[in-house]
C-alpha cells in the first residue's frame, strides 16, 4: 500500500466569514501591516529557455529536501524526463533549501546542478518550517523570470506526473476557457487555478492541538476553510503567481501554504477583482480528474487507472512512514509508460 503525506499551512491575517454560498473578507489596512513583499535570495538558479514552436509550456517547481539527491534522479529519469507531448513542453525545477552545516550535501547540491542545471537553491535552510517559503521562492522565481503564460504548477518530490494525461486536461481547461479567437502564445491567460491532486470544498481545520496542522479558533474562527488544492500538485498560469505574490504583501505569512495560497489569497485576490461584492466559493477553480477523492481514497491510491490518473503520491514525506519513493516512483512509471 502506498502511503502518503496531505501538507497543511496557514494562520489567518484574512478573516473570512462564511454565509450560505460566499465569503466576505475583513482584513486590516496594508498601512498598518507594512511591507512584507516575499524577496528571496538564490544560490542556485535554473537554466530554462524559450521554445516559440511549443504549444504551451508547464513549468513544474518540485520542493526537495537537499539530501533527498536519489528521489529528483528518479523524477529526473521518469516524468521530468518527458521533455514535450504532443507540442507541449515541459520543464522541471527543483527548489532547494541550504543544508544545516553539511558541506559535502551542499558540494553535492552543486554539482547536481553543473550536471542538470535544473536547481533552484533557496538562501535559507532547508528545514520543514521553511517548506511554505519555498513555495513562495519558487512563486517568486517564476513571475520575475518565466512568460506570464506559461503554466505554473507546484508539487513534493514524492509525485509522480503522468504527463499525456496532464497535457489532455490542460488542453481541455484551455479550450473551455479561451475565446476561439486568442492566439495560441495567450490560450492560457484565462485558465484558473488547478486542482490537480485534490479539490477541497469544505475542509474544517484541525482543532485537535496535537494535530500537525492545528489551527486554533483565534487565528482562524471559520468552520471550514475556504474551497482550496491540496499541496500535492496544482496548477495556474504565471500571471496568477505574481498577482497572488502581490497579495501576499498585505497578508500575514501562514504555515499552511496549500489554504494559504489556493484558498486565502485567492479570495482575497477575487474580492479585489469584484469590489467587495459578493462571489462564489469555488470561483477561479477547477478540479482535476480523481481530485474530488476522500482522504481514505487519496492514502490507498484508489481509482487511479492510467486512462485517467494525473498525480499519484507515494506519501514519502511522513513522519513514521517507512516508504521507499524511489522505487514506488520507478514501478508505477513503469506501469504506466506501457501504455504511452
């Protein structure tokens, strides 16, 4: 049985109050917040260049513990290894912290990345408390460094990417989404936000205090969070990464970076875009094949067969879970590349 982590993070400067269909947000005034625009400093950087000829292109940044070499050689030699489908590209980057004080990880980080040039290290140690701040840094790195239109998605190093059926998915959200009459360079700018490992429409938060992803009634008072992905992987166009980045900067920073960043910054980017008025939950949203999964569902892996399985997670990332990534990785690749 394949078992695996759901990341949770958040502590709420938005206070969102729920009524039967919508939230309205309350929030203090940015005067009285101050500057707290997310500028992260890299080491490392990637080299990714432009293909005019690609239909669309996926950037994927893949958040990985620095010693964790073995499992971005498997993503490597697997999905990330699937340069293009069909005219679509994609790229994979890998985003790094600094080790605590391990040179010859550090040395090691270095030379993976002279061989692949696919590291993005973080001037910040790589620790679990810093996991949400390298999602920033990489949200960060995309809007100052890649096209507005191309696809942003972020993910663990413990996902596996069947990309021919990714690709299809995105080609249905853009052709649902784009007017006939967009150029192809700009069929992405009106995707939403993809939830393509798991949907969450009513998530309480965790009340228990002993729970990893406790959330107490001060910080956050609602009943449910609002609808947001799942960390496991999701998708949006680069635009959205800078809009949301400029939201963060009158947001105080959370723990739980897949509420904070699909859910709370959303809301608080659509109440910008409607004026306050009022709007649906879910909007800007989709959910992806298999994303509408119970959490029973998600640990045991169920219902993914190949016509229609996007992610799958080996649940690596859990303390007290003796998983093997690497193989599980290489034996559900091999599985499904039979049939690419």
């Amino acid at each position: 049985m394949i078992m695996c982590k759901i990341r949770r993070l958040s502590l709420v400067f938005l206070i969102l109050v729920s009524t039967a269909s919508v939230y309205h947000l309350t929030t203090r005034r940015s005067s009285e917040i101050g500057n707290l625009k997310p500028s992260y400093q890299f080491l490392l950087e990637p080299s990714v260049t432009i293909n005019p000829q690609a239909r669309w292109t996926s950037v994927t940044f893949v958040k990985s513990a620095h010693a964790n070499k073995d499992r971005r050689d498997v993503i490597r030699d697997t999905w990330a290894g699937m340069k293009s489908y069909q005219d679509a590209r994609f790229v994979t980057v890998f985003i790094v912290g600094r080790s605590t004080g391990e040179d010859d990880i550090t040395s090691q980080v270095r030379s993976e990345h002279e061989r692949y040039g696919d590291i993005l290290l973080l001037d910040l140690l790589d620790t679990i408390e810093n996991v949400p701040k390298k999602t920033l840094a990489g949200m960060q790195w995309a809007a100052n460094h890649i096209p507005k239109t191309w696809i942003y998605s972020s993910t663990d190093d413990d996902m596996l990417l069947h990309v021919p059926n990714f690709a299809s998915y995105i080609d249905r959200v853009i052709q649902k989404t784009s007017p006939s009459t967009q150029s192809q360079a700009h069929s992405t700018i009106n995707m939403p936000m993809m939830c393509i490992y798991s949907y969450q429409e009513k998530d309480p938060p965790a009340r228990d205090p002993n729970s990893k992803w406790y959330m107490s009634k001060e910080v956050y008072p609602g009943t449910y969070w609002p609808p947001y992905c799942r960390g496991g992987w999701y998708s949006m166009p680069v635009y959205l990464t800078e809009e949301l980045l400029r939201i963060s900067n009158r947001m105080k920073f959370l723990s739980l970076d897949d509420v904070w960043i699909t859910g709370l910054m959303r809301i608080r980017y659509l109440n910008e875009l409607h004026r306050n008025e009022s709007f649906p939950l879910n909007e800007m949203l989709d959910a992806a094949p298999l994303s509408l999964r119970t959490d029973e569902q998600l640990k045991k892996n169920i219902g993914e067969s190949v016509s229609r399985v996007i992610v799958s997670h080996s649940w690596g990332n859990i303390e007290g879970r003796n998983v093997d990534v690497k193989e599980c990785l290489r034996l559900k690749w091999k599985e499904w590349s039979a049939f690419f």
